[in-house]
C-alpha cells in the first residue's frame, strides 16, 4: 500500500505549480518582495513557514472539534504566534545576524495570509495527516517562489550566492567583471522583486494556458 494516495500527493504538488499560493493565489506577496534580495534570508524564511504551516495545520486539525466557531480566529492566532516565537527563539540562538536582517519580518509569519487562509479553508475541516500534507505542500509552493527570486535577485543584484562571490570580484575585476559586466543594483530594490515575481507567473501562464482568467 502506497504511503501517499493520489489526492494526498495533490495536496503537496498542486500548490508547488497550478495552485501556488504566491502566483496563483497572489498570497504573501509582501514577504516575497521585502526579504529576497539573499538568497540566505529566502530559504531560513522558507523553512520558518515550512515549520509554521506545516506544525500548525496539524495543531488547529486536531483541535477543529473543541474549537467554538465565534473564536477560530483568535485560537488559528495564538496557535501561529506561538510557532513564530519558537521560529524567532531558534534563529537568535543559532543565526543572530540572520534574525536581524529578517528582524520583523519573521513576526509578520503571524498575519501572512497563505498560513491564517490553510487554517480557515483546510485544518477546520480536515483530519491531521491530510492537514499536514497540504500544509507542507503550501508553504513549500510559496518558499519555492521566495527562493527563485531571491537567487536571481542576489545574482544580478550582487554577483554572490549565499555571500559566495560566484561572478567573480568587482573590485579585483576577475571573473565576468573582467569583461565588463557590472552588477545590477536595481535587482536588490524591493519593485524588481515585483518584476521577477511577475515573470515567474508570465512563464507559468505561458506553459499552462488554463491559468490564464479570461476578461
């Protein structure tokens, strides 16, 4: 018997691609635009709403039964912030300078709106497995995002990957500098994340045409 049953696998594939939560959804958007310009800060928020979502969709699952209807948002709330802070508690710890530069960012997990909308729409209604899977399957959809636009933008942006000089020095000029490549200082403004993001869904529309809304 196969672990996964084919709806179980749709509820980790679809959000990766046809129901991506940032292209699709147009959910989280904010954080898509405001910690992608490295790469490094793309991938620990990834993991972070990786942890969040995936944890707290198991958590309001298995409470769905003794939750009162008039108080679901204020329970789905203090289950979230008490994820952030174990996320924020963590990232203090082990990666300080990294929690700094997420800084407030990271307690802005609490209102993004793909974790409190999984809540409402899925945990509510759903056993804890099932939950679980489409809580991993949609944070992993929207990190993917995140981590595309973070390598392009500190790419172009920096000529680095994960603060590794890939292009070569600027200054030394090695590498691609060397010919006079010069790194674009637009990528690491926040609109070029906009701009990146709207190729993403440009490409994905243009090899799936299903997505595209009619007028």
């Amino acid at each position: 018997m196969a672990l996964l049953s084919k709806k179980d696998t749709g509820l980790i594939m679809d959000p990766l691609a046809d129901n991506n939560p940032i292209t699709i959804q147009v959910l989280g958007i904010c954080s898509a635009l405001a910690i992608t310009a490295e790469l490094k800060a793309s991938i620990v928020m990834a993991v972070s709403v990786l942890f969040v979502l995936g944890l707290g969709n198991v958590v309001i699952s298995l409470m769905r039964n003794i939750i009162p209807s008039k108080i679901r948002i204020i329970v789905q709330l203090v289950v979230v912030a008490a994820l952030v802070i174990i996320v924020d508690q963590v990232l203090k710890a082990f990666a300080y300078e990294l929690s700094k530069t997420l800084s407030v960012f990271v307690g802005l997990i609490i209102t993004n709106c793909i974790i409190m909308g999984r809540f409402e729409a899925f945990a509510l209604g759903n056993g804890p497995w099932k939950s679980f899977l489409d809580g991993i399957g949609n944070a992993a959809g929207y990190g993917l995002i995140l981590i595309i636009v973070g390598f392009f933008r500190e790419l172009l942006g920096s000529g680095t990957l994960l603060g590794f000089k890939v292009l070569g020095d600027p200054i030394a000029k090695t590498g691609l500098y060397a010919i006079g490549y010069e790194n674009n200082g637009f990528m690491l403004l926040s609109p070029m994340a906009l701009i990146v993001v709207g190729l993403i869904i440009w490409v994905q529309r243009s090899r799936n045409k299903a997505l595209i809304e009619e007028n």
